[in-house]
C-alpha cells in the first residue's frame, strides 16, 4: 500500500527558537515583493529581495556554525525547506567566500570577459573615493580581506 502524503510538516526540536526571527524575515521579504519600484531601474528593484535572502541564510549559518545552537537535523531541515540557501552557505564555508553576498557575484558567466562581479574586489585595490555597487544585488563589497 502506498505512503498517504500529509500536508503538515514535522519540525525538529529547536524550531520555536528559530521560527519568530524566520517568519519576520519572510514578512519583509512580501512586503519587498509588492514594494512599488517606480523610478528605480530595473536591477535596483531586485536588491532588496537579495539582501533579505542572504539575511535569512546568513541567520541559520550563524546559529548552526558559528553559535552551534541548532542542531544539524534543523539544520539540514531549514536547507530542504528552504528557509535558507544551501549553494550560498556551502560557499560560505570555503575560504575566500566568507562574506559572499549573492552566487552571482561569483558566476563568470554572466560577466564581461569571464571575470567576477566588482564587489568581490578587495577596497584596497579599487579606485579612491569611488562607490561600487553591484548591479545584481546592490552589495558595496564582499571580498574576505575586506
């Protein structure tokens, strides 16, 4: 006899810590949906969607590698979920990346000449007094040695 599929979804122990900060976030990230983006130019409109994401993910790396207050199996719950980016935070763990905004900073394929996205140049090596914004996030700068 086949498995009967259920709507409801068993959460790991540790989900009342997470689940507040996790559902605001998802807020945020409607009302970033339905903001009006009247007199922005068309890439601008996606940045706050970018950084909220990257925030929701950031949040569940830091609890799990950094603070190691959640367990792996709410961990690993959150990824398949996907209440978090397992790409962006697989990339996070590798040196060089730890401050990585978006994963299309670093496709060479949507660049110009096979290269990265500016913000991944360290500050010391761009022009002075010179604002660099990403155009597919917004990011200012992400490079490590930042």
């Amino acid at each position: 006899m086949p498995k009967i599929k259920t709507s409801r979804v068993n959460y790991p122990d540790g989900w009342e810590l997470m689940e507040p900060t996790l559902h605001d976030l998802d807020a945020k990230m409607r009302q970033a949906e339905n903001d009006p983006h009247d007199g922005k130019r068309k890439c601008e409109a996606l940045w706050p969607i970018f950084r909220i994401a990257h925030e929701k993910s950031r949040y569940v790396f830091d609890l799990y590698y950094k603070r190691q207050e959640i367990s792996r199996e709410l961990h690993e719950f959150c990824l398949e979920q996907g209440y978090a980016d397992a790409n962006l935070i697989a990339k996070w763990k590798k040196p060089g990346y730890e401050r990585l905004c978006c994963l299309r900073c670093i496709q060479t394929r949507d660049h110009n000449f096979g290269s990265t996205c500016m913000c991944r140049v360290p500050k010391h090596l761009r022009e002075e007094n010179k604002v660099i914004e990403c155009v597919h996030c917004g990011c200012t700068g992400c490079a490590s040695g930042d």
